[in-house]
C-alpha cells in the first residue's frame, strides 16, 4: 500500500506555514519527524521539510472525500537515516504554535542544531591508518633502511614503528602527534601498500573540566529529605517542585542525586542553567559524577560540537542533557526528571521569535512525559514563591549551609558619607582595608558590578550634550581598551571625541563606573596582584571564559571582577571577599520588578563568599542604604522581603495579581507607524471589550498606546501598546483575543507580543 507525508516546508512564512501531502516513493522509509527533501511550488524547486504524518494514501483519501483528486509530487529523499524529531517534540511544537502564536515551522526549528538545515554540519569522520601486513612489518622496515643500516624516509619509519608498536588501528591525529609533520610519509607508506586507511563516525565533545574535583557528599537532614519528596514526585508521575535553598545550602547535590534516582529507575534527565558562564562549572561536576552521559546544549558551542551533543542525545547515548534555555528542547524520549536552576533568571525568556518561556516549556514536556519539575533557587521568584505558599507547588526547603557554615556577613556602606569624607574613588575605605586583608591572607576576592566598560556615558560639563548612539536612543559607553564609545543595544562604535560635538568645547568628562575602571583602579591599588575581568568584552572565544574561571579556581588570580555572569551558581572555596561596587543601578531601571532584581542579585552575589572553611564577608556600596532591597539582603532574609514586596505589589495591583500585555511595533518611518500603532489599539480595545463584555470592564487596568522607553533601537523606532490585566476568570479569554488579532493583523507594522515581558524598555 503506497503511503502519503504530510511534510511542513522549512520556509517562515505565514502564507506556506500548513502541511503538503506528499507521496513516499516505493522502498522509502519515512517516519513523522523525518528531515526529508521535497519539490516545492510550481518550479518544483528542492526544499527541506519536516514529516508531521505518514498515512496510508487510501486511508488519507477517506479522511478527505471532499477534495478533488490530485497527482501528489513524491518526496525527493531523506536527508538523515532516522527522524529527527521526536512525536513529543512534534506536539510541543503545536503547543509552542498555539501558546505562543509563531509560526508552526519557526517552534520546529528550535527542536534541531541550526546548522542542521540545509547540511551546513556533517558527522565527523575520523581518518585512521593500520598495517596492511602486521606479519611483514619486520622486512617492510628493512626496506627503508640504506646500507649503513640508517633510515632513508626517517619519517617513514617512525609511522611504521610507530604502527609496529600499537599493532592496533590508530588515528591519524594520534600518529601526527608521535611523529610531527608525517602527513607525506603517511601518504608514501598508503602508496608503498604498506599502510591501509580507514575511517568512523566520531563525536566532537566540548572541551569540559570539572574546576574542582566531584566527590560523593553525605547528604544532611533536610536534602535528604528533599530528594525523598523529588523520588516521591517521579514515582507519582508529576507535579512541580520549588527547592528553596540559601546559597551554599547545597542545592547542586540535591539535583545529582534526584538524577541518580531518575537514572536508576530507567529515565533520563535534563537539567537547565541561567548563564552560560554557570554551564562550564556544572557540567563538570555532572560529567565526573556521570561520565559520558552527559550532553552539553549552549550556544558557545562551535557547530560541529552542538550538532554531536544533539546527536548523543537523539540516539540514546547520552541520557543527561544540561544546558541553558535551549536544553529544554533536547530530543529524549523518556524523560524522568526535569530541572530548572536559579528559576528566577529572566534569561529563560527567549528575546527573539518565538518569544517563548524555557519555564513554560519545561512544565509542557514535564506533563507529557509524566514527570516532575523541579525548580530551585536561593532567591525564588515572587511568583513561584506565591504558587508554593498556596499549595499548587510543593516547597522544599534548604534553611541552612552545608555543614553549618555560617552565611557571610553583610557589610552596606553609605557612599554618600564616603564622599563628604573626602572619599572620591571607586572603593570604600572598608573594602579598601578588607581587600588588603584578603590579600595578607591569601585568599580571594570578586568584585561585582553590573556595568561593562570604563565609563557609562561621556558629556559635556559646558552644555550638557551626552554622546547618543546614531542608531539608539541610548548613551554610548567609553570603552578605554579600545578608546573609543560603544553602544551596549546594537554594537555600533564612534570615536573619543576630544571635543564637544554641540558646543566645540573641550570639557568632556566621563561619568559612571564599569568593569574596565574597577579593574583599572585594583591595579592602581594593588600592583603586584592578579585581576581577571569577566564581561562580554573579555569572553571573545567560546574557550576564554572557563580558561578563565579554571584559572582563578587554581588561584592564579587574586581578583575576579565582572557583571552578571559572575553573581550565581560559581563555587570557589578560596573566596572570601565579595564587593558589591554600586549596588543601586539595578535599582534605578525604570520596571516594577527592578527592587526584586536587585534583592536577588544583591543575595546572589553575596552568597559567593566563604563557601568553604574560612567565613566570608560581604561589601555593600549604595547610596540607598535603607532601600528595602538592600536592607533584606543584608539580613539574607528572603521571607521578609518577599512579605514586603508582596504587600507593595499588591497595593499597585502589579504581577502576581495581574499581567502586563506588551504589543511593541517597529518600523523605519515614524509617522506611518505611530499611525498604524494608533489605529491597531482602536481595533484591538474594541475587541478586547466585546471579548470581556460588561462583566470585565474593570479587568483592564491599564491600556496605552506611545513610543517605547527606548524610543529608538538599531535605526527603527519603536512603539508599543502596553496592557495590564486584573487576573480573573476572564483572563486566558483576553489573552487568547489578543494573540489572536495579532495573528490576522500582520502586515507592514509587525506586531511582536509579549506576556509579562522580562524587559520593559
């Protein structure tokens, strides 16, 4: 019986985003979730697409007797030799198209390795050579000597020596490295039919080390506990977990043996990770507690290695995957366990299309696989927090530090009073003197701000004319490394100007403190001390930044500085000094969630320091000492701060108790689009109010239509309509109206919708 493909094209488009029947010439074998070829459009021409369905032609001609008969193209081939999405993947697909409103190819494109479309990454053949004739080698040596018994082709001789001595197949690259530059004497010796060539498949594997040695650790009280409820939950097939856990409480311990449990019982596991500068250091741990059966998924991975790590996993052989938010789509078919670290992170929204949540995605294939979630965190996010307290998570906790160490203790410093002191540098006195002790001591220090560059922004002190990028509205960042101004939203760079581009006068001055200038003034401080800087200025290469971090876990620098990438998840046992350098420009981001930011960035970092024996301490620079954030973490008290920011949330009717809408418009003329955008929010109020009728008049609590907060990003301006809902019954029904007419209203001003946007501006 022939069999009929229904094939999406891998083309994003809203016009051609539907299945094509297409027919399986005889002795193909194709499968749903096959990467296939396929004639497309009236030229026929060749297009890659995925299978969503195989059926039989004549039981697809029942299903659609109203269609008239035609001759269906038959598929070209099959590009890989099993599918390479799974029938889970598949659905999440369709869940991703309808959550979040994408086109159903752009969700299937997430499931593979870019490179994988259109055969940009091939497997790896590794070229290897062995003796043609192991019994002659004795006499084909001979053959290469001259008559006063020395070697005529000395490299020659040391390839087959070499071959001699293994009397086994080996690698070509292996044979370089006994024998450098014998490329030509390989090929000589193929030539002489002395040596056969042959080749297999390999793995390219991300260079991993662990930067401290794995050790099995006997669990205290409370994670054992915690592992009992996660082995509970996979026995029971579900639910979701929040571990709350004080930093250095041991949560990481937890996770490895709840994947044990996972293991044993037959399952696999995946475990995702904010940063990727958090992956290096995880996957260590994991690969020397778990060996080959972990697979990494981030984006510093080169081609070749993403390609091999999604391969392990896809045919079984590795039965682990951890990663950052791309992880969550790793092709396992038997999925036990699914954790979420430090599940607060904004950076498992995806910022491009499809603008979907890593946390959304993991609770869909946790319910598709009959699996638990497990989120953790020190520092919970109000919401998840509020979900546990009323019973639709289950709350585990971790009140204390592994073998009752102390938390470090939390020193703020008012800068304001350093600067009536006469103090004008970048350093308190007090840690200015905790740096020199630490020194003494020979420990550690991380220095943190949140501000890559030398200085935030330049301006004029005669007219007050600030740098702007021409493309953004936004300031531009002196970087003094390069000398010259770069804008931190689209990458653009000027020249230092050595005068003012409005007045001509030469009074600029630089304002603002980042990475370039705290590193600048611990050299100036401490000469003879080594300080490595951490920021997307110094990581260049998908290598630098764990050389980096093995290099400061080995101790060979004294100072770490850096941004976010420094602030979570890192174990250094030597760290006993951490220096929060301006602590309120977190602060002074204009979002209703900028104080809890900062409370669990504040905590975070802190939490760095004295993780092993010796105590460690905590500097707080601020001009807001009394600031509610600043004072709860301090104290390490998340409950209280969570109380208290409940209460304020509540009072403004702000997230938890309703949900921001965020519709952002672009477009290179101004005029046109702030009519369109206008125009769009009429027709998009009236249907909202007939979706929500009379009963949900007061369920819109804010609607407004006006440029972004960054007016202009990347030479498009910028505008959106900003919605806030009241959380009701009616709530899903207005959300759903909104994808909807965004979905029927594409055209000229693209519409891009955001639920509860991690970035406001």
């Amino acid at each position: 019986m022939e069999q009929i493909c229904e094939v999406i094209v891998d083309i994003a488009h809203a016009n051609v985003d539907r299945l094509y029947s297409y027919l399986v010439p005889e002795g193909m074998l194709v499968f749903p979730g096959s990467h296939v070829l396929v004639p497309f459009g009236s030229g026929n021409r060749q297009r890659e697409g995925f299978v969503i369905r195989v059926v039989e032609q004549a039981q697809a001609a029942a299903s659609d007797e109203t269609q008239p008969s035609v001759a269906l193209k038959p598929l070209l081939r099959v590009i890989e030799p099993y599918p390479i999405l799974t029938q889970e993947q598949i659905d999440l697909a369709y869940w991703m198209q309808k959550s979040y409103f994408c086109l159903l190819v752009d969700a299937l494109r997430l499931m593979i390795p870019t490179q994988m479309r259109g055969g940009k990454v091939k497997e790896k053949i590794e070229r290897t050579i062995q003796l043609a004739h192991p019994e002659e080698v004795d006499v084909q040596l001979s053959s290469l000597l001259d008559k006063s018994g020395k070697p005529r082709a000395p490299k020659q001789y040391e390839v087959l020596e070499t071959l001699k001595q293994s009397r086994i197949e080996m690698a070509v690259a292996d044979v370089l490295a006994y024998v450098p530059d014998a490329q030509s004497a390989i090929s000589a010796l193929v030539k002489r039919g002395y040596v056969v060539e042959g080749g297999h498949v390999t793995f390219r594997r991300p260079n991993i080390s662990a930067l401290t040695a794995d050790k099995q650790v006997t669990l205290n009280a409370t994670q054992k506990s915690a592992v009992q409820s996660i082995e509970q939950a996979m026995k029971a097939k579900g639910g979701t977990l929040l571990l709350h856990g004080v930093t250095g409480s041991g949560k990481t311990e937890v996770y490895m043996h709840a994947i044990e449990r996972c293991l044993a019982s037959g399952r696999q596991a995946i475990m995702l990770v904010p940063e990727i500068s958090l992956t290096p250091q995880t996957v260590g741990l994991f690969q020397e507690r778990f060996s080959d059966g972990i697979a990494v998924l981030h984006s510093r991975l080169s081609a070749g290695e993403r390609f091999d790590e999604w391969r392990r996993i896809r045919l079984g052989r590795a039965r682990v995957a951890v990663g950052a938010r791309s992880a969550v789509f790793a092709p396992m078919q038997n999925v036990g366990l699914i954790i979420v670290d430090e599940e607060h992170e904004g950076s498992y929204q995806s910022e491009t299309i499809p603008r979907y949540n890593a946390l959304d995605v993991a609770t869909f294939r946790a319910k598709q696989f009959g699996a638990p979630l497990l989120l953790g965190s020190a520092t919970p996010s109000l919401l998840s927090y509020y979900r546990a307290l009323s019973g639709r998570y289950t709350l585990l906790e971790l009140p204390e530090r592994v073998q009752n160490r102390p938390l470090p203790v939390v020193e703020v410093v008012d800068m304001r009073q350093e600067f009536q002191a006469g103090n004008n540098g970048i350093f308190s006195g007090k840690l200015a003197q905790y740096l020199s002790e630490c020194l003494e001591k020979g420990q550690q220090a991380m220095l943190f701000i949140n501000r890559r560059g030398y200085s935030t922004f330049i301006s004029c002190r005669n007219c007050g004319h600030v740098v702007l990028c021409d493309d953004c509205d936004i300031s531009m960042t002196y970087h003094k490394g390069e000398n010259r101004l770069r804008c931190h939203f689209c990458g653009s760079v000027k020249p230092l100007p050595t005068v003012c581009p409005a007045c001509g006068k030469p009074f600029i001055k630089y304002f603002g403190i980042g990475t370039e200038q705290v590193e600048e003034a611990l050299h100036e401080l401490f000469p003879k001390a080594i300080t490595l800087r951490m920021d997307t200025d110094t990581i260049r290469t998908k290598d630098t930044m764990q050389q980096m971090l093995t290099a400061f876990a080995r101790g060979e620098a004294q100072f770490l500085v850096g941004t976010q990438m420094i602030a979570k998840g890192h174990d250094f046992p030597n760290v006993t000094l951490v220096g929060v350098v301006a602590a309120d420009a977190t602060l002074l981001i204009p979002d209703y969630r900028s104080t809890e930011r900062t409370f669990q960035l504040l905590t975070q970092v802190a939490g760095r320091a004295g993780r092993d024996e010796n105590p460690g301490k905590v500097v707080i620079q601020t001009y807001s000492p009394a600031h509610p954030a600043i004072r709860y973490a301090r104290e390490h008290d998340y409950k209280s701060f969570y109380h208290y920011e409940l209460e304020q949330r509540k009072k403004a009717i702000f997230p938890p108790f309703s949900l921001f809408v965020r519709i952002l418009f672009s477009g290179d003329d101004e005029a046109i689009l702030h009519t369109g955008v206008n125009a769009y929010a009429e027709q998009l109020k009236l249907a909202l109010d007939e979706c929500l009728g009379k009963e949900g008049e007061k369920d819109i609590l804010l609607y407004s239509a006006s440029p972004a907060p960054i007016k202009r990003k990347q030479r498009a301006y910028r505008y959106q309509i900003l919605i806030k809902l009241l959380r009701t019954a009616r709530l899903s029904r207005a959300i759903q109206t909104i994808y909807t007419f965004a979905a029927e209203h594409r055209g000229e001003i693209y519409p891009m919708v955001e639920v509860n946007p991690q970035d406001m501006l």
